[in-house]
C-alpha cells in the first residue's frame, strides 16, 4: 500500500475535483491518502504565491478550466465566489477526526457545496451537510486546530497551494502539486509499488 498525504483546503475548487478521483485512485493504485486539512490563505500567503482571483486573467481561466474538469470527470460542479464563506468550522471538524470517519466527512463536505447541493453561505450549512450526507450530529460539536499545525507542515515541505500530494516512499516524499499532476502521481506510484521507492 501506498501511502499519500493530500493537503487541501474546503474553499478550494481543485481540491473538490481531486477529492473526486481519490476513491477509484485508490483502488486502482493500490494507495492510501491520508486527508490533510490546511488554511490555503496562510499558505498562498506565507509561501509568496497569489491567488487566482488576484490575477484577472487567470481567474477568468481559472473558471472555464474548472467547468471543462468537471465535464471531464463527469461530476457535478457550481461555482462559489472567492472569499464567500468560511471553511475554518468545517477544518476544525475533519482535523479533530481520523481515519474513514474523516475521509467520509470531507468527502461529504465537498460533495455538498461544490456541487450545489448545500450553500455554505447559510448559517446552518454544516449541520445541513450532515443531515443530507447521514453523518453523526456529535461531529458538529469537534473541534481541533490541526489544520494551522498542517499548514506550517505543508509550508515547510514545499507546498503553496492545493490540494498538493506527498508521495511517501524511502527517502524524502515527493510532492505533485494540482488535479493536472495526479496522473503524474499515479505513474509514481506504479515505480514505487514495483521498486518500493518514489520516482526521483
């Protein structure tokens, strides 16, 4: 088994689209992510990177390139303006649960809201995703601030945006950083099941 570490924020968009693949990416690589939940403004900001939005073309890219990624993965998609809500709350849960309890609850997060399902711009929106989503209502009151540790973990070892990957083999992980490089990820992870090491 192949482990990844996947870091990735609930505001982000490419990070709904890779939570996506991870369940078949899973099967078919013989891998296990573990969920890593991270604060993305600190960490665009803290590594030096920018924004999409701050960059008028590339946000006007940005939009069309995530429509046409979804066509592609089949999967359903509405846009949420930038900035519009707070994923903090959500964060605090999924850092204060482990293992396939919270696969399960970010993979319910973001199916709710990047897909239209649920507006996390309403006040009740959490507790909304777990009645639709038959998730338990004592989640609702968890709290960890794992995700800042992760944040400065992540920043430390190279990240600046999401989702990013860490491929753990022997030596130091390598990192795929953005949805367009999981099938870089996946041909990693076939040398590192046949040498038991990530690809250098």
């Amino acid at each position: 088994m192949t482990d990844i570490d996947f870091y990735f924020d609930f505001i982000s968009p490419y990070s709904y689209l890779a939570a996506t693949r991870i369940p078949a990416f899973e099967q078919q690589h013989h891998a296990s992510f573990k969920w890593l939940p991270v604060n993305l403004p600190r960490l665009i900001n803290n590594s030096g990177n920018t924004p999409p939005t701050q960059i008028y073309n590339k946000a006007r890219y940005s939009l069309r390139d995530l429509k046409r990624w979804a066509r592609f993965l089949n999967v359903p998609f509405t846009m949420i303006k930038p900035g519009s809500f707070d994923s903090r709350p959500a964060m605090r849960i999924a850092g204060a649960l482990s293992g396939n309890d919270r696969a399960d609850f970010c993979q319910a997060v973001f199916d709710s809201i990047w897909s239209g399902d649920i507006n996390p711009l309403q006040q009740d929106w959490l507790a909304q995703v777990m009645r639709e989503k038959n998730l338990p209502d004592a989640w609702l009151s968890l709290d960890s601030e794992e995700f800042e540790l992760n944040t400065q973990q992540a920043l430390k070892a190279g990240a600046f945006g999401a989702p990013t990957f860490f491929l753990h083999g022997q030596g130091r992980p390598e990192m795929f950083f953005g949805l367009d490089h999981m099938d870089f990820l996946a041909r990693a992870c076939a040398i590192h099941t046949t040498t038991g090491k990530a690809e250098t």
